[in-house]
C-alpha cells in the first residue's frame, strides 16, 4: 500500500459476500436480478443470465482475497458502470424519466460501481494521484446514490413504511421518514466532505440494521419469495459498499 491511501478494512471483503450472495440468487434462479434490466425477449437470455451471475461470482470471489482483489473489483466496476448502469438501466432511465423508481433502481447498480470503483483504487499497483481520484470519483458517486435512495423513501412512502416492524415505536410513518432523512444527509455529508466518514459508518449500521428488522423477518415469512432472496442479496451488497465508502474516508496512513 502506497503511502497516502488509506488501508482497506472490513468493509471489502462483506462487499465481496455481497456480490457473492447476488451471484447466488441469479444462478438460483436461471435470470438476470432486478435492476438489471434486459428485455424479455432478447436473444439467449437466460444464457446470458447465467454466464452474468457466473460472472459476479468469480469476480466477487476475487474482490475477497486481497491478491485478486484489484482486476475483480476492476471488472465489476466496468460491468456495473457501463453493462448494467449505461446500457441496461440507462435505456429503462430515458423511457421512464417521469418515473423517480426508475432512478432508484439505476442508483442500486450505480452503488455497487461506485464501491467497486473505490477498492480497485485501493487495491491497484496505479499512481497515488490517480488513486485518489478515482476514489473519489467512487464516493461522489455512492453520496448521489445515497441522495436517490433517500428520496425514493419520499416518493413511495406507501411501500416503504409498512416495511418497518409495526412493534418498534414511535410508528412505521416515522421511521420511513427518518431513514428518508438519514439518506439524503448521508449522501450531502459524503458530497461535500463534511463529516464524511461518519455519515459513511453510520450509513453502513442503518443497512446493517436492515437485515434482521426487514429484510430477514421477510425472508423467514415467506422463503419461497425469489424477490425476497434478492431484497437480502441486494442489503448485504450496500452493507459492504457503504462500510467500503467509510473505509476510504479514513486517514491515510503514511
């Protein structure tokens, strides 16, 4: 690790499980995973679905062990960024443009880009300059996102609140407000730089905390939900780019 770049912690290798767990949930289910959107009708699509989840897999396996870690993030970030961001959800985009769900779901790709982005430059025998902002480029990225996610909690309050445990006071409407609110901070502080790393960290414990007040209840209600899986999958995979994010926020050691 050169000197001025900080050291990648924890948050790479939950990142890798994440794309792991996606990877898992497409080769189950023989189809590309929602937010990657390829017409129903195109040529050889479920072999393309395959060869996509297989695809993940090696290259999350690859972000896991440090020695790998560089060309897998690297090619997850091109297949993210320009495959699934640009020619898949860039199409849905540009005919749904009145729709802010269509945002929301390019901003869940766009995030594993983003997270992918940050560990390749961490990881990457590249110039320190060109390191930092390519990071950079990764963390603005990951704060628009976060922006997106926050107002879709606006936009579709109907479906977000009663996703919050009824039991957990002051009331569902509230904390379908307040983790809108916490969002869109998260990504400004990211943004601007204005206490960035803890915005990052305490993003990463709200995903976190997702999982066994949301997303597992879910899955352990319904397990033969392929949506469900996903909605776990899709968690833990911003769990990781989100801890990523905080991780790239910390002071370089020197």
């Amino acid at each position: 690790m050169e000197a001025g770049r900080p050291t990648p912690g924890f948050g790479r290798p939950v990142f890798a499980l994440g794309v792991i767990a996606l990877a898992a949930v497409g080769l189950a289910l023989g189809d590309f995973l929602p937010g990657q959107a390829v017409p129903k009708a195109f040529p050889d699509r479920t072999a393309l679905a395959y060869a996509a989840a297989a695809f993940m897999l090696v290259t999350g396996a690859a972000v896991a062990w440090r020695r790998t870690a560089a060309w897998g993030a690297a090619a997850l970030a091109a297949y993210y960024g320009l495959v699934v961001v640009l020619l898949m959800d860039g199409r849905v985009v540009l005919r749904h443009y009145a729709e802010f769900l269509a945002y929301s779901n390019a901003a869940e790709q766009l995030a594993i880009a983003a997270a992918a982005l940050i560990v390749y430059a961490a990881t990457a025998r590249i110039d320190a300059v060109l390191a930092a902002r390519l990071t950079r480029a990764g963390q603005a990225a990951f704060g628009v996102c976060a922006v997106l996610f926050g107002g879709a909690h606006f936009a579709y309050m109907n479906l977000t609140a009663p996703l919050v445990p009824a039991w957990l006071p002051p009331g569902q409407l509230f904390w379908g407000y307040a983790t809108g609110v916490a969002h869109i901070a998260a990504g400004l502080a990211i943004l601007t730089g204005v206490r960035a790393r803890l915005a990052a960290i305490l993003l990463t414990v709200m995903y976190a905390a997702f999982t066994p007040l949301v997303h597992l209840p879910m899955l352990l209600a319904d397990p033969s939900n392929h949506g469900v899986w996903s909605e776990n999958a899709v968690n833990l995979v911003l769990v990781g780019a989100a801890w990523v994010v905080a991780d790239s926020l910390a002071r370089p050691k020197s």
